[in-house]
C-alpha cells in the first residue's frame, strides 16, 4: 500500500516537517510506511496544479490502471495534446508514475491533501 500526501504549506513549514522526520531517523525511528509528500505554498498554486480535469484523469488512471496516453485521452473524450501534457506535469510532480512499457498509471492506495484555512 502505497500513500501520497497532497498539502499546502510554507516553505518554512515544510522545512519544519522534514527536519522532524529526519531526526526522528536520527534515533533510528523509522515509519512503518512511507508516505510520499508534495506541498504547494498557497492555495492558488494548489488549484493551478490541480484542476478538475486533471483530478478526473487521477481517478480514471487510478480506477482503470496503467494506460497509453492515447488511450487516456480517448476515454476522457479529450484532444491527446492536452491529456499529453496534464500527464506530464501530473508525472513532474509525482502523482503519476510511467512504467517501463511507456504506461501511465496512479499507483497510490490512497491521495490526501490538506490545507488550513485562512483566519
């Protein structure tokens, strides 16, 4: 099972997180599963990454598994071009995962994401 944690955080607060996590390495204190992480600054940036159609092509590769962009792009009833380029910056950012077959696919169990809300 593998998890992926979607948020929204300062630079500072990341920072704050991956010093925790490492010392907790430092005394040999080692989570039971990884879990692989992306932070955004701000929900603005968030939602640019992340929009509709893109969350939609998330669910898809992750309910129908790996796939050609081709054929993503005819299941979504979308140009190639645009589900071409969402893959990549999906891939660039670490949702998306290419195998060796030159296959898209969702490998996360499980996608959270997270962000407070301004006071």
């Amino acid at each position: 099972m593998r998890d992926f944690k979607v948020g929204i955080k300062s630079r500072e607060e990341a920072n704050r997180e991956t010093s925790a996590i490492f010392a907790q390495f430092d005394k040999g204190i080692f989570p039971e599963q990884a879990i692989e992480r992306v932070y955004f600054h701000d929900v603005k940036t968030f939602l640019k990454y992340i929009t509709p159609k893109r969350f939609e092509l998330l669910d898809n590769l992750h309910h129908n598994g790996a796939t050609s962009v081709r054929a993503l792009a005819k299941l979504l009833n979308r140009h190639y071009k645009n589900v071409f380029d969402d893959v990549k910056l999906l891939e660039q950012i670490g949702l998306v995962e290419k195998d060796e077959a030159g296959l898209y696919s969702v490998p996360w169990d499980e996608v959270s994401a997270s962000f407070k809300l301004a006071a």
